[in-house]
C-alpha cells in the first residue's frame, strides 16, 4: 500500500534516530514505553488513522448542519468518535489519576501526526477537549477536577474555549462578555461569542466551555478579566447532566474549509441564565488563557504540518502514478514518463518534502523538549527545555502554518488541472489548512510575539536556548563526513543570523521599535528557515552516520543528504538575501502615510 | 465611496502617467481615442462592473447545474449577460468589420480589469469567445468568419477551447480525438475532452467549439494533430441554429472555485455524429493553438491580478475600518486604532500594493506593446515589441498568476478570522484564484517556456527586448532626484541578473540540461520580481516628475516613491539571495533518486 498521511519510514526516522525517543524510558515515568511500544502505538494510531479517520476527510467537507440551536455534526462521525475513544486516545499524555495513558509528547506526537493529518476537522473536537481539559487540571479546584476531568479526557464530555467576540478577536483587553456572582460562589455569565469551533455538536452528552468574561466591576482591558467555567447541561449531584444552562447556540459560520467543526456563535445567559463557576482567580483569566497558549499554538502547528505532510503523500503517489510527457529532449518516438521524471516537478516534491520532514523534526523537538522538562532533574536542563518551547512556539504556529499552506498549495500544483478539482484530495486539504494562519493568535500576532516577548524574554536567555541547540547541531555536523560544505554555510548563516536578531531586539526597545515591528513578520520568517535548515542538517548528519547499517535504508538517507542540500544551498539562499533587508531595516513600511494605500 | 476592484486613481496613473496612451491616438486607426474618450470608457466599465457584474461574485460561488446534459448558469447571469453584451464590451479591441470597437489593447485592459476583478466566472465566459473568435478571425476561411465571427463577437453565440482529454493535459500530443473526412469537405469528430471552461450553458442559442483532433491516418503525436470548428448546433443555410450537433455534456466539475464557469466534459460524436470544419491546414493545430496562446495565457495573468486588485481593495478598506487593539507600547488606557496603524498590518497592505501595482503595470504595458505592434511603420519597432510580448508572456500568467494567489491569501490575513469565513469577499477570490495557476499551461510549463523557448528565441534576441526596455527604465531613473540608491540598487541586481541568465541559457542547451530545467521555476520567479521592480521604479520616477503639479496628488506619488523603496529594498534584497542559488546551480533535485523521495 501506498504511504498516506505520514510516511512511516520517516517517522520512524524521527523518533528513533534523530531524537532516540527510546532514552525516555530509562526514566521511571516512562518506563513501559520502550522502542517496541511506541513502535506499536504508532501502529495502532496508524491504523485507526487511516482505516477510521481518513474516510471521514471527504465527508467532513459536507459539513455540520444548524437547525434552532442544534448543531449536527455529518453522521459517520459518531461511530469514528466512539472508537476513538475507546481506544483512549484522547488522553495519551495525560496523567492516569485522570484517565490519562502517561504517554511521552514524542510519541503521542507521530500518533497525533496521522490522526490529524487524516481528518483535521474531526480531530478538532478532540483537541479543544483537550485543551480545555488541561486548563481545569492546572487552575481546576478539587471539585471542579472531580466533576469534569476524567469525564473530559474519556471523551464523554467535549470542551470549548470562548474568546472570542465581534469586536475583541486578536485584541482580549476588548472583551465584554460579564460575569454577575451570585453569593453562592457561582456566577452568572452573559454575553455573545463568536468563532467558537465545536462550540455545539451532538457527539457527546456534555459541553464544558471555558469563559473568559468581565465580573462587574472589575478594572478595565486585560486586567479585569476573568475565566470562568460554563457547562452546556448544569451538572447534578451525582455527576450526569442536568439542566440546560443557557448556553445556546444562534449559528454556524459558513467557511473556506474545515466544514466538519462546526463554527459556532453562542449566547450566553439571554433566557434562564447560564451558570458558571470561576477558573482559577479573580481577573486573572488571561494570564492562565495565556498558560496554555503554548501548548494550544504548537497543536495548531500540528494541525497544519500534518495537513503538509497529508498532501506531500499524495502529491508523491501522484507523480509517480501520472503518466505525461516524454523527457526533456527525449526523440519524438519516446515514451511518456511519470511526471516525477520531470525536473520542475522533482524540484516541487523536493521543496515539499523539505519542509514537511523539516517541520516533522521541530514538531517532534517540542514534544521531546516537553519530555525533558518532564524528566529532568537538574533545574537548569528543565528551564533550558521550558525556554526552548517559547522561543519555539512561534516558530512552529506561525512559520509552520504559512509553509504548510505553502506545501498543500504545491500538492495542488503537482495534481495539475485535477488539484482544482475537488474529487481528489489535495484543495480540500488547502482550504482546511487556511485557517492555521489565524486561529490561535494571527501570524502576524506569533512573529510579535517572537520579536516582542520572546526575544527578550529573562533576559535573552530563553532565545539563547535556542542558539545553543543549533550550534549544537552545527559543532556536532562539523565531524560528519561530507557535510563539510553545508555545515559551514549553515554556520555562517547562523552568524549573521545572531547579530540580526541582536540588533532587531535592540531596535525593539528603542525609539525606532515601530520599525522594528515593520520586520517582525520577516524575522520570524528567517527564524523558521534557520530552523527548517537546523533539523534537515541535524537529519543529514544523522543519516550519514546511520548509511549502511541496512543497505536498504541507504537510498533513504541519501535522500536526507540530498533534502538538507538543496534547503541549505537553494533556500536558505533567498532567507540570506531577506537578512540583508532586517539588517539595512529600510523604513518604508513606517514612513507610508495610510492615505498612500490608495483613494478612498 | 470606497473603492472597489481596482483603485481608479491608480489606473489612471499607469493609463495617463506611466504610459501615456494618449499618444496612440496619434495614430490615425486609434484617433478616436483620446484622453476623454479613454477616461469615459474607463468610467463606463467600472460602473457596469461595479453596478452590474460584481452583484454576480456572491451568487457565482453557489455554481452551475447540470441536468441531463444540460447547465444552466446562475438565474443572475442572464440579464448581466445582455447588459455586457448590449454594451458591445467583447469586442473592444477587434476590427470593426466583425463588429468590434477597434479600441486600443491599454484602454481595453483598465476596462477588463473592472470587468474581471468584479467576476471572473462570469468573464470567463466572455473571454473564451473572444479567444475562439480570434482564431477564426486568424485562421478561418471566409465562410468560416462568415458564419461565425459576428454572432461571437456580439456574444450571440459563445466559443470553447477543445483541448483537453484525460490523458492529455500538458501534453497536447498524447491527444487521441479523431476526425474522420466525410468527402464534401466536413469532418466526423469523435473524442472525450474534460476540463471545458464554458463548454456548455443556457446564455446562448449556440456554442462553437475549436477541437484538437488527429485526421484518420495522420501522424502520431504534435505532428498529426488539427484544429475543426464544431458547433453545438449545426448552422442552416440562413445562418440560424439548426440541428443538435452531438456534442454533449456528460457532467461538469465539483470544484475548488470559479464555480460560476461550467467545467464540462463533452462526448463528440457519440450518437448522432458531430460535423467539424478544418480550421486552418490539416495537421497544424496544435501550431495555430499556439499563435493564439500567447495572448490568452496574458488574460490569465490578468484574471489573476483583476482578482488581487480586488482582494487588496478590500483588504486596504477593512484595515481602515476595523478598528482592534491600541498603538503598540500606547499607555493601557488608549484606544484601539484601526488596524492599519499597526505595522505588521501595514507590512502587509504595503506588499499586497507593491505587487498589485507592479502587476498592473506590466499588464497594462504588455497591452500597450500590442497597440505598439499595431501602430508601428518600422518593422523593427514592430519587432521589438513583438519579442517583449513573447518574452513577458511566461512571466505575465507563471509568476503573475503566483503573486496573484498570493495576494488574495494576504487579503484573508488581513481580515484575520474573517477571512476563512466565505459571507466575506476575500475567500472567494483566493479561491477562484487557484486555477489560474493551472490551466493555459501550468506556471511549471511557463517556467520552461520562459527558459527553454523565449530565452533562446531569435538567437536572444528576443529576450534582450526585454533587457533593453529594463536598461531604459534604469538611464531615466538615474537622472531622476531621490530614487538614485534605489535606482543603483537596481543597477546592480540587473547586471548579476544578465549574467545568470546567460549562463542558465548556456546550460539549458549542454549536456547539463536537466539541471537548468530544475533551476527554470526560481528563474521565472527572479525574473518576475526583476519586472516587478522595473515597473515600480518606473512608476517611482514619473511619479517624481509629477510630484507638485497638483497638490493633492502628493500623497499618492510619495506612495509610489516608497512601495519602490519597499520592494526593492526589502523585496528584492531576498531575490538577490536566490539568484546566488541560480548561479550556483547546485545539482541536487537532479541527483535526487526517485525512490528517495519517500518510502512506497
């Protein structure tokens, strides 16, 4: 059978011999997940992927169906979402007080890797449970725990996040939904949401939605606000739904993709009143919203890569299935080839391929740094790891969603005329992946946040983090056998690369930080590149050590060697030339007057 | 009002300013049209396309309907049809003995330029009877013009493009259609096409399909290949539809946009038989398609820019309006500003100008270079613009229609989560955009047009047309005050730029061919931005030139000034980057196993 979603060969790669998630299990927390359980997990989460979840893909594009206040999600999705469950992967890393498996990030990764590569729309569901279900674990009281937790990670209950409103979308200070308490500890909540995704759906008995909202008389913007937690069934005594809470749902969005999560507009507490109970502390709600974010955001990186590497599969199993066109300057009496054969559509897979198995290894590296700050003793490697995933968080949502757009929209071009057609898989897999850029904080918002908070953040030292694993990578590639060339202008690039990032977080602090801003966006961009080059590097010389361990492995390590060459040598070019403009900072983009843009 | 479509005061910049088309009223065919004349027709085309055909864009999205072999368009169509039709807009540009306006191409393409920014699945039904008309206008014989030239012209009757079959998509050889002589000089047709834009519809009483198809006995491949004239309905003597011609509509595409245009596939011949006239000589279809290629890959490229015209109008009008967050580092208590003033978000609106405005440009001049060839006395003149038309094809639709797409997904970024959302205009248009990077020739196939055909066409001499207009632009610009850094930064870029070229073509014909052809895309592309910066630098001047002539324009021109500024100091500083990668040529695609590209 032709590879589809991920290929397992590289997976593998990932897991076992770039990253040695084996290491791991000499820890005692993850004792029982040696190389032959996670070889096993991956399989089984393989299978459910491909043979459950991937068919739901072209029904899901269907869509949900809203009728007076009830969301439908498509039919096939009920029994997908029962053995999803009773295989209890909802829960992978979580911890077993709650029903959680206690699995490593690194594995739970390459099985959410098929799984939301095979149906993103369906798996959404799953991971806004999830995430909420995180938020009641670290500011939940005992009781909160108690009622929601295990139910949530069981899949029993599914789970929300209402932020969103018309007027405070990237900006939360504008938030205006409030919260009116009610002397018995609880609160009544009112207001208008909007975007919330599986905001309503009928695959569960219960809705859990985390709130943000305003208690009366709280301060202004971010500070006055609170997070709350609504039930869409009260719950009773004895743990089953109860009452409706008035949470009601007056719509869904009609969208570009993703039409199996259902997009929700809801009001809150406009008839019988909707009762909620506060999360966490008093006017503190986006701080701990701002907790999970990381965690929220790298899974958007997910979403998107595994959408990239989806559509890589299939663009491959194309090219070389496609029959048209004889070779270049092939006699007129040859043969037609498969198109792979042609070299625009090789250097197309090649630029493909490089950035999904780039993206594959800094999505696995979050997971594996989660690991480590889960495993590790010395308080120094902890926050090493916890400064790693900041810096890299950014990265992964912003830079990782706009090359995953990129890769689907190449997939595309390899179907030809057939991409545009939504019979085959590869548009669907387009439209779906656009929404990455934007949920969970714009990418404009991720490469603020890089510039901004992260770049400065304790000091430097959390970016410093950073720079020393790439050179890591760089000093250990130095020894490698025939990747003398590509180690030594990756290093140089990484030179230039510091002394940019240096004088750009300088200049965000100064006066000219307006300027600074106007780059924030292609300073992320370079980042992303450094780090696509960084892991194909590291890939290569990982390769080069393992080739002719198995001879049949060869051609694939060679394909490493190749892959970190052309990003390094032909990619990273172009990024060298865009660091000249973040090192000269021309001040174009500050100086347009608005009324430039054109006539109104 | 705000604009809409296109922003007017630019289009009269690149009509008036840049290009001076008053000049061609010079000439004694185009006297009529001067300044007042073109800036009336300009503002009728934008009021029907404003009042008229962008009503159409929304209700164009919910598609076609197939039933029974027959499509019925949009009810909404119809009436909007007339009206174009009665304002005899398809014909603009043709000699008045068919029924045309004999308008010059420039005056035609700011009309078209509404006309398609406001529904390019309405216009596209327009434009391929405009490029069917054209071919009988070229190749037909008297009879053939005839019976068919005015009925088209009047959008009585619509035309098709036959060429496309299930194994031949790139690959017009591989065509299998046959044309079997009936003695009295027709021909029975019998075929499968797919992918037919407008191949059937209920706007007019009949269809006339150019078909690719090989005569009984002819040879195989390009060489055996003919274009007929098949209408839907065979034509009586008196000139009116007769008899159902047996081409009929098995089903049309489900697809990722552009549903308001039918993409059918047709059966010739199947049952009744279908009689076909030779259009042109017997074997030279393929030929003739290509003499008329050139022009309707330049529409392509001006679909896709009229669709990124629009997007960037909305996008600019919605950053001016939706007002989200406050200033960056403003004290908590400001207020939120419109998004514009924030300069991530200008970034982007300035990047969506510099390409809209480059590509209008270049689509305007490309159009001026066919009024040039019309009005030229010198045949070297005439010569000279031929080639720039030649030469600036592959770039106009390959790297056009690119840029293009990639502006419409800047729209949606601007509009954050609104954007995914299709009751929002910006969606749609990315959506419709994607096929222009596919059909008339795969951006691929321009690429390897651009290299392997126009860069060695006339010995090169028709490529240093090109070098030659660009090296024009660079000697005013130098003379001009203020643009001297960004006109010597140009300098520079365009003399490595010669180089590369030189030696990309030098390669494309030695024994490393294949790896030249690897490099054909990221040449297309360096030449794309090259043109781009050519066009704004242009404008940079001129606009210098006039600055102060009317006080309130000043704004306008210190705009022009700084998007150069913006793209040829940011922009082209990656571009740079990437033509090291030219120079270099690594060869790794090429050495790249096919088996290396991941495991089956």
């Amino acid at each position: 059978m032709a590879q589809l979603i991920a290929d397992r060969r590289d997976v593998d790669f990932v897991l076992h011999e770039q990253l040695d998630v084996d290491k791991l299990s000499k820890d005692e927390r993850f004792a029982e997940f040696g190389k032959k359980t996670v070889d096993l997990i991956v399989s089984e989460a393989r299978n459910l992927a491909i043979k459950e979840i991937l068919p739901l893909q072209t029904i899901s594009d269907e869509g949900c169906t809203f009728n007076a206040g009830e969301v439908k999600v498509p039919d096939a999705f009920h029994s997908v979402y029962a053995a999803y469950n009773e295989g209890e992967w909802l829960g992978m890393t979580d911890d077993p007080e709650w029903g959680g498996q206690g699995m490593p990030h690194t594995v739970a990764m390459a099985a959410n890797e098929y799984f939301y590569g095979a149906c993103n729309s369906f798996m959404l569901y799953n991971m806004l449970t999830h995430g909420a279900a995180k938020l009641v674990e670290k500011f939940g009281t005992d009781d909160q725990k108690r009622i929601y937790l295990k139910n949530m990670l069981s899949g029993k209950w599914s789970g929300t996040m209402l932020l969103t409103e018309p007027n405070a979308g990237s900006d939360l200070a504008a938030v205006e939904a409030t919260a009116k308490p009610n002397g018995d500890g609880t609160y009544s909540l009112f207001g208008n949401k909007i975007f919330i995704s599986a905001g309503e759906h009928d695959m569960v008995e219960n809705i859990i939605h985390p709130v943000l909202a305003r208690i009366e008389g709280a301060p202004e913007g971010i500070a006055g606000i609170s997070l709350f937690l609504a039930p869409k069934f009260r719950v009773n005594a004895d743990g089953s739904p109860g009452e409706f809470n008035d949470v009601v749902c007056t719509g869904i969005e009609h969208k570009m993709g993703l039409h199996g999560n259902a997009t929700c507009s809801l009001t809150l507490g406009g008839k019988s009143g909707c009762i909620g109970t506060l999360l966490g502390q008093e006017n503190k709600g986006v701080a701990a919203m701002f907790e999970m974010m990381n965690e929220a955001r790298q899974m958007v990186g997910l979403q998107g890569f595994a959408n990239a590497s989806a559509s890589y599969m299939y663009a491959l199993n194309y090219a070389r299935e496609r029959i048209q066109s004889r070779e270049l300057k092939a006699p007129a009496t040859s043969k037609s080839v498969p198109i792979i054969r042609h070299p625009d559509v090789k250097r197309q897979l090649i630029t493909m391929k490089a950035y999904v198995e780039g993206l594959r290894s800094l999505n696995y590296f979050c997971a594996m740094c989660h690991d480590l700050v889960a495993v590790s003793t010395d308080e120094e490697h902890k926050t090493h790891y916890e400064y790693l995933l900041e810096v890299l968080t950014p990265i992964v949502k912003g830079y990782g969603t706009d090359k995953s757009f990129d890769v689907c929209n190449q997939g595309i071009q390899i179907y030809g005329g057939y991409g545009f057609i939504e019979e085959f898989p590869v548009a669907q897999l387009l439209r779906d992946s656009r929404i990455f850029m934007l949920y969970e904080g714009t990418n404009g918002i991720q490469s603020i946040d890089l510039l901004g908070r992260k770049l400065s953040m304790k000091k430097g030292a959390a970016f410093n983090a950073l720079l020393v694993e790439i050179k890591k990578t760089i000093a250990d590639a130095k020894a490698v056998d025939g990747l003398e060339d590509l180690t030594a202008r990756l290093e140089g690039f990484f030179s230039t690369y510091t002394e940019v990032a240096a004088a750009l977080q300088v200049k965000s602090r100064s006066d000219e930080f307006l300027t600074a801003y106007a780059f924030s966006y292609p300073f992320m961009e370079v980042t992303g590149d450094l780090a696509m080059a960084w892991m194909l590097l590291w890939r290569a010389a990982t390769a080069t050590a393992n080739k002719g361990k198995k001879k049949k492995d060869n051609i694939f390590y060679d394909g490493q060697i190749k892959t970190a060459r052309f990003f390094i040598n032909q990619i990273l070019a172009a990024t060298a030339g865009k660091m000249e403009a973040l090192k000269a900072c021309d001040n174009a983009v500050v100086e347009m007057d608005e009324a430039a843009f054109g006539s109104k």
